[in-house]
C-alpha cells in the first residue's frame, strides 16, 4: 500500500494518505476538498545500527535511485 503526498487546490494544505485502491475518494483533512495534486515524494535512506547512512546498496549497481550527495550511498 503505497502513501501519496497531495496538495489541496482550494486551501494549499499539504497532507498524505496510504492509497487501497484506484478508486479511492481522497478528500482534504482541513476543507474536506475532493480537488487536489498529487506531489512528488522525497525518500529516506535507512539507517544502519551504529547510526551511519547505510552502503549496501549503491546507484552503480541499481540498488537506490539516489547519488552519494543525497543520501551516503557510496
């Protein structure tokens, strides 16, 4: 179950929602507006436990879609 980013086109709030399904009906949380767009989300690169940026994935061999400047894959 993906989670989408949205503005609303009526009051500019910016809110997301874990999506079930195609054809669920996404309303604002503040105006209750159906109207909206959906944004482009940013992702987080995991952690490992001693708190580093984890490298067991790197942009040579396809594992993330980052580059060492945005995330510490090296």
């Amino acid at each position: 179950m993906p989670i989408y980013e949205y503005i609303c086109n009526d009051c500019q709030t910016r809110y997301e929602r874990i999506v079930i399904s195609s054809n669920q009906k996404i309303e604002c949380p503040k105006c209750s507006s159906g109207r909206h767009t959906l944004q482009l989300s940013v992702f987080s690169a995991g952690k490992s436990s001693n708190g580093s940026a984890s490298t067991t994935a790197s942009p040579a061999t396809g594992g993330c879609a980052c580059t060492p400047s945005t995330c510490g894959c090296n």
